[in-house]
C-alpha cells in the first residue's frame, strides 16, 4: 500500500472513530499533495509525498516555535498534536549514529574536504535517506564534518 492510500484509509478511519484530530490533519495533508501535484501536473511517488509531508512537519515545527514565543500553549499543543500524526506517515527515521556513518561514508567516497564541497555531499547523500533523517540534521552533520 503506498501513502497516499494509506492516507485514504487512514482518513475514513478517522472520520468513522470521531476523531477530529487526525482527521483533519489528514486532510489537511491530503490537500497539500493534491495542491503540489496539481502544480506539478503529475501524480507523485511516495518519496515525492514524503517531501510534502516534512514540509508540512516543518511548518509545525516552526508554528510551535513562535506559538511558544508569543504565549499561545494551547495553540503550540494542537500543533505539536498535529506534527506526531505527521511524522507517524514518514519512513522510519535513520538514528543519529547511522547517519553520523553514512555521512562519513559519503565524504570519503566524494572526496570532499571543506565547507565548499557541501552541496557535492548534499547531493549525494540526499537519495541515500529518502525522507529518513531531518534535513536540517543532515545538513548539521555534514558541515561539522567538513570543518
């Protein structure tokens, strides 16, 4: 089954259960790649789907972050409801190690030795996760190598 059929499932699930919460986080996910696809003119492939899904993570992470700052709990807490419905759809996240050796790997491979060599690595690296580690801790990892 690929995600968007498990969105599908997971929404008529949802709706029959009562559940308000996921059911509008889903679809307001669903929305979101028909939005993408349809500005693309193509129907998109799970990996396509899991870009969508953590840009809408990162929405969350980012909503959290200045509901927090401007004194809204109870707003930070629907978002932070919302962003573990989300990320319950993304592949299995990679742990730090993993990717910490994955990182070295592909520097060694690309022979790259500093900061300037990132976007060769980024490259590289990128189709290697498919949407199992954050990109902003990639990129984190990466640069603290190249250094």
């Amino acid at each position: 089954m690929d995600v968007k059929e498990k969105l599908n499932e997971d929404l008529k699930a949802a709706m029959k259960a009562g559940d308000a919460l996921k059911t509008s986080t889903v679809r307001m996910l669903k929305a979101a790649i028909n939005n993408a696809e349809m500005a693309k003119k193509v129907s998109f492939t799970d990996e396509e789907v899991f870009r969508v899904i953590a840009a809408s993570i990162k929405q969350r992470r980012d909503s959290i972050e200045q509901y927090k700052k401007g004194n809204r709990p109870e707003l930070a807490a629907q978002e932070e409801a919302e962003l573990v419905i989300l990320q319950s759809y993304l592949p299995a996240q990679m742990s730090e190690e993993e990717l910490r050796a994955l990182v070295a790997r592909v520097i060694a491979e690309t022979g790259a030795g500093a900061v300037k060599d990132m976007g060769k690595v980024m490259g590289k690296l990128m189709p290697l996760l498919k949407g199992r580690a954050e990109n902003s801790l990639v990129s984190s990892i990466v640069k603290e190598n190249l250094k």
